[in-house]
C-alpha cells in the first residue's frame, strides 16, 4: 500500500522507510564497535608499552636506588667492603671511578649449587661498570686450605684454552676463549679463591692486584 504524499505528487513506501532507519542504526552500531575496538587496542597498547616509557629522570633514579643496594651489601662484609675500599683507592689515583651496579652475597652469588657453597665461610660477588666495560669480581673464602685446593683443581673449561698465571697467589690461571680473546682469570691464595671476569685483561689483572693487597689483612 502506497501513501500520497501532501507536499508532492511522489510516494513513500512505509516498507521501504523502515528498512532505511534500520540501515542507519546498523550504520552506527558497526561505528560504534569500531571506536571500542580501536580505543581497547589504544588502551591495551599503553599498557604494555608505559614501563618503557620511563622519563630519564625515572631511570637515573632507579639505578641509584639500585647502586646504593649493592653498596650496602658490600658494606655488610668486612671482605667486600675491604676490597671495595681499596679498588676506590687506588683507582683514583689514576683518576678512574667504577660504578658498582650489582653485589651478591653466600649462596646467592653461585649457581655451582649448595655442595660446594656449604664449605665457604664467606662468599660475594660484584660487578662493576665504566665507560660500557664489565668487571665481575668473586672472592670466596673456604673453611681450609685443604677444600681451597680441592676446590680450585677441580675446574672444569667449556670457554676454551687454559694457561697457568704464577704471579698471582699459590696457583692460578687465565681463560682464552674460543675467538681468542681473553675471558677471565682466577686464582688460589690460601684458602681463598678468587674469580675476576672481564674482556680487558689488562683491567683484569688490576682488579686482581687490588684482591691481592686486600687479601693481606686476612
């Protein structure tokens, strides 16, 4: 059924405009799901996004929240805090200043497993940074001379070609990795073991100079 329409001549089917008030609605609900669509996905973004997006200022202080952590570990101990003493010293003297990032101390500092941390009597783990260089420092103090040798001989190398180092402590020795570059040195005074990792020999063996001098109270 048609209708005349008063303002004209043309004709209006109610069939016709029901259906395009329908085609509009539909228009509006699929613009509306896409507006929730893409503000979840804007939404879900920032979510993962926001630790990232930490200002300089935020960042600066966390790593001075986590520097200042590791110092007080070090200070904990009269070992650590002895060489840490010392390597500040005497660094200084050639004006060079190292940022202690992270400090362990007992079991925390290995992944040798509980067997032979039982036998320390004291045990820590440094890192130091300056200029984008590394220095890992571990020093391990063992009930007697006797487990310090058992201990150190019974090194196992993965890394690559192994060579004795007399000038430092009892008995020692330096790793050359695969490429040939230097890896780390370590060596046995006492009943101490000491570990320094670092791809400067050089800068290795002042770290291993400073343990030497400091291992000299004890």
């Amino acid at each position: 059924m048609k209708i005349k329409n008063v303002f004209g001549s043309a004709y209006i089917s109610p069939t016709t405009s029901f259906n395009g008030i329908k085609s509009i609605e539909a228009k509006n609900m699929s613009k509306k799901l896409v507006g929730l669509v893409i503000s979840f996905v804007i939404l879900w973004t920032i979510y993962l996004v926001y630790p990232m997006l930490k200002s300089d200022a935020q960042i600066s202080q966390d790593q001075k929240e986590k520097q200042e952590a590791a110092l007080q570990v070090v200070k904990g101990q009269p070992l650590s805090n002895s060489f840490y003493e010392k390597l500040v010293k005497e660094e200084k003297l050639q004006n060079v200043s190292w940022t202690l990032t992270k400090a362990f101390h007992g079991i925390q500092s290995h992944k040798a497993g509980t067997l032979r941390v039982a036998f320390y009597e004291e045990s820590f783990l440094m890192f130091f940074e300056q200029n984008k260089v590394e220095v890992r420092v571990g020093i391990d103090r063992f009930e007697t001379d006797e487990l310090a040798i058992k201990t150190f001989n019974s090194f196992s190398n993965s890394q690559g070609r192994v060579e004795n180092l007399k000038e430092y402590g009892d008995e020692g020795r330096k790793v050359i990795s695969g490429n040939g570059k230097f890896a780390n040195l370590s060596f046995r005074k006492g009943k101490f073991e000491v570990r320094i990792g670092c791809d400067s020999e050089e800068i290795a063996r002042r770290f291993a100079d400073y343990t030497l001098k400091t291992l000299e109270g004890y």
